[in-house]
C-alpha cells in the first residue's frame, strides 16, 4: 500500500497564495482611485501614466537585488521584510499631498514590492517536486489575479463609504496581518519544520542510490552568484525578452482597464466596478489551466520543452489575436468580452513561464527570476506611459495594435530561441554535481 505524500507542502503554498492576493490588491488599488485622486489634485491622463509607471520601475530596479536576498538570506526573513514595508507604503499612499509625494511613495512601495516574486520562487523551488512547479505557479498567480479582480467592486465600496485613502489604509493592513502569519508558519526548507514526514521529503527531493533523502544543494545557500554565467547565458536573454513582451501587454489590464472603461466605453462607475473584474477573473482561470496543462504534458511526455511551449506558444498568439476585436469593436459589453479572452489567454503563459525560471534557475531560481522579472517590468515601465500618451494624443486603439505586434514577436522567441531545459548556470553544472554529491554523502 503506498504511503500517503502528506500535505504540508500544500498548507504552505496556501499560504504563500494570499501573499500573491496581497500584493495584486495593493498595486491595483490605485488604478480605482486614480480618478478620485485626478479630480482632487486636477492630474491629467500622462500625469496619472507617470505616477502609475513610478511603482513599476522601483519593482524593476528591485528585482535582481530582491531575488539575490532571498536565495541568500531564505525566503522566511525577506518576505516578513518586505511584505512588511511595502504594506507600511500603502497607508502611507493615503497621506500624500501632490505630484511628487505619490511619485516618491508609489517608487518606494514599487522597491518593497520587488523580492516578493522572485523571493516566493525560490521558496516554492524548496517546496515542491520539479513535476508540480507549474501548478503551484498557476496557483499562486490565479491568487494574484483573484487580488485584482476583487479590487475593483471592493474599492468602489469603500471609496463610497469613507473615502479613497481609507482604501490604502485597509489593504496595507492586511499586508501586515499576513507577514506576522507567514512568519510564524512558514520554514525555509521542509526539513526544518515540524508538519513535514519523511514520506512527503521523499516526494519533493526523491531518494539516492543508498536510500536517503536528497538534499537541496546548498542548503545555507552561501555559493557566489555566477552573475557573469547568468548574464552570460543566450537562454536568459531569451526568457528576458519573453517576460518584456509578456508584461508590456499585462499592465495595460492593472493600470487603464477601469479608466478605458469609464472614459471610453462610459460604463458607469458601478458597472466598471464589475466589467473590470472580468478580465482579471479570465486570467485567473488561465493561471489555473496553464499550469495545470504544463504538468500534466511533462508528466506524460518528460519533455520540460514540450511542456513548458505547448502552452506559452498559443497563449501568447491567442492573447495577440483577442486584442484586436477588443480595440475596434463598438459594443462595449463585446469588448469587454474579447479583453477578457485575450486576459485568459496572456496568463496561460504565466504561470509556464514562472515555472521556466525555476527550471532553469535551479538553486538561484530567486536570482534567476528576478532577472526575468527586472526585464518585465521595464516593460511595465514603459506601458502605461506610451498608453497615456498615445490616449492624450486621442487614440484609445493604437495602444492595443502595439501590444499585439509585441505579443507576436514574444511568441516567435518562444517558438524558436527560448529552451526551457537549458540551465542558465550551465557553466556551473560540473560544479553542482560535485557539490550534490557531497549534501549526500
């Protein structure tokens, strides 16, 4: 009879879900008071493109030095840290008192927000088997979404009954119930915590020949970054380019979805409170089905490659081709709709890709990540600046043409450059053989 895996694992991933709700719900909060805060301060659309990008390019900044913290110092310490911070940052949203105040406290939440990402990577890498890294990456990223999603009727509410700085009051609160959680649950590696049987280690690290539970290499993690082999690799520049194009699409739907809504397709500010969601809740579901997809192809066929680009190749295409009808139809209700399949479509892609950066990050998957996510969000940068522009200048479309150029060209990358079984290490690979070699004796 065989022994049951244990749950542990999954408790803890639950955990680490409602800090990607968390994270969802603090940087999207803005973009539902964003026309309160205009009206008050008399911001014009490229102004509120500015503050926006503000946060996203102290979350690229923060990206590399945030994943080099966790792999070094352990996910426990950096996520109570920073989670902390950035939710101390979202109060402090609700006291600022012109232009530069929301730019200077918007770069600051951007920077805390930063290691959550890579950070949570690299513990989830500790966690779980290589077979279940695309679920719990579609997991952890439909929580995000779910955050987003949730934001928009949640805020409206909120905003009605007290006002739009009670909204960053209660978000960044709950930031700081969950860090005191995570802390107190949470463990860096399996083997130090108490929940965890030695049948479930053996499902997520596998035996040696002598029947012992491996270990994970480097288990202190106090190994140099081969940051010269990492920025070295063609494979990372690839996976680099891939999350540029991914995420230049993305922010569209976390900054000016409910403004397009309101200003273009005149919903009211109670329907856009609900149409905005739909997006959000189609994309969860691709978190969900991308991930679930990508491991059940690896199981069956034991091709990372195969796994990994029979989902990120059409989801990409499929999220191009959605944006089309969705910029040049005149039903709102149906662009709606088409925004939402190519939602659905873009975060098929996600959770792949996530898993990518841990299949070829190994034991600096948090670094590794970061890199990927640094390029991201320059393109997050970038996105709803070019967007506010180009709407000032009076084209809500053309916005939604360059997405769909940039999408194609991601997919391309994937279908022909990027190998999901090719480490970016691989300068490294005879060093953490012999290095494996020594955890198990």
């Amino acid at each position: 009879m065989k022994k049951k895996q244990g749950k542990a694992r999954w408790l803890i991933l639950l955990v680490i879900c409602f800090m990607y709700l968390i994270t969802f719900m603090d940087r999207t909060n803005i973009s539902i008071a964003a026309p309160y805060i205009s009206k008050e301060f008399e911001f014009n659309q490229v102004t509120m493109g500015f503050i926006f990008s503000a946060f996203t390019w102290a979350y690229a900044i923060g990206q590399v030095p945030g994943g080099w913290l966790g792999d070094k110092f352990g996910p426990r310490n950096i996520l109570t840290i920073i989670v902390s911070f950035w939710s101390l940052m979202t109060m402090v949203t609700a006291h600022a008192v012109g232009y530069y105040s929301f730019l200077i406290i918007r770069f600051l939440f951007g920077l805390g927000e930063a290691g959550a990402f890579p950070t949570a990577t690299r513990a989830m890498q500790l966690w779980f088997a290589k077979e279940e890294r695309g679920f719990v990456q579609g997991l952890t990223h439909a929580f995000s979404r779910l955050g987003a999603a949730i934001v928009p009727p949640l805020a409206v509410s909120i905003i009605a009954l007290w006002g739009w700085r009670s909204l960053f009051y209660i978000f960044g609160a709950a930031g700081i119930i969950w860090s005191i959680l995570f802390f107190i649950v949470y463990r860096n590696i399996p083997e130090e915590h108490k929940w965890v049987k030695r049948e479930e280690l053996i499902h997520i690290r596998g035996l040696d020949e002598k029947g012992n539970v491996n270990k994970p290499i480097n288990l202190k993690n106090n190994a140099k970054v081969p940051w010269k082999a990492i920025f070295s690799s063609s494979n990372m520049w690839f996976l680099m380019i891939v999350w540029f194009c991914w995420n230049y699409a993305n922010y569209f739907f976390i900054t000016w979805l409910p403004t397009y809504l309101l200003e273009y397709r005149h919903f009211s500010i109670v329907k856009m409170g609900f149409l905005a969601s739909l997006p959000l809740l189609a994309g969860m579901v691709g978190d969900l089905i991308g991930g679930f997809v990508s491991d059940k192809v690896l199981k069956k066929s034991n091709s990372i490659k195969l796994a990994r680009k029979i989902v990120a190749i059409p989801g990409l295409i499929g999220a191009a081709i959605c944006l089309i009808p969705a910029a040049i139809v005149e039903n709102p209700l149906m662009s709606v709709y088409c925004l939402s399949a190519s939602a659905f479509f873009l975060e098929c892609v996600n959770s792949t890709t996530w898993a990518t950066a841990m299949d070829v990050g190994g034991e600096y998957s948090g670094t590794v990540s970061g890199v990927m996510n640094m390029a991201g969000n320059i393109a997050g940068a970038l996105s709803p600046i070019i967007f506010g522009i180009l709407v000032q200048g009076g084209s809500w479309n053309l916005p939604f043409y360059i997405s769909t150029g940039i999408l194609l060209v991601g997919s391309s990358i994937w279908a022909f450059f990027l190998n999901p079984n090719r480490s970016v290490v691989e300068k490294l690979n005879l060093k953490e053989k012999i290095t494996l070699k020594e955890h198990v004796k």
